[in-house]
C-alpha cells in the first residue's frame, strides 16, 4: 500500500471513530483523544489520540 493511501485510510478511520464517539459519548471522552488547538480554529491529538492514529496506521501496515 502506498504511504498516501495509507495515510489517507488511517485519517478516515480515525476520524470515523472520533465522531461516533462525538455521536454518541460525553464530549469528556472525546477530548481524551482530541483537543481545540490554541493556535487556530483546528483540533490537535492528545497523547491517546496520536496513538490511535499510529495503531491504525500499523494495523493497516500489516495487512499489506
């Protein structure tokens, strides 16, 4: 798989997940994964956050 797709799949699964939760949890739970980024209207990763995205990215790594 190439590097763009991969990224591309991880993004998407990544945040599909992120906006169940925003669906259906407390915003509490949300925030553990991403945070209102101070510098711009945008959302940061929280530590947790980040390593979901690269769990994802792995797990799509070894199914290639």
């Amino acid at each position: 798989m190439k590097f763009e797709d991969k990224v591309y799949l991880a993004d998407k699964i990544y945040w599909t997940f992120i906006n169940k939760l925003e669906d259906y949890t407390d915003k509490m739970v949300v925030k553990m994964f991403v945070i209102d980024n101070p510098d711009d209207e945008g959302t940061i990763n929280t530590e947790l956050g980040s390593e979901l995205y690269y769990e994802i990215e792995d797990t799509l790594d070894e199914i290639d």
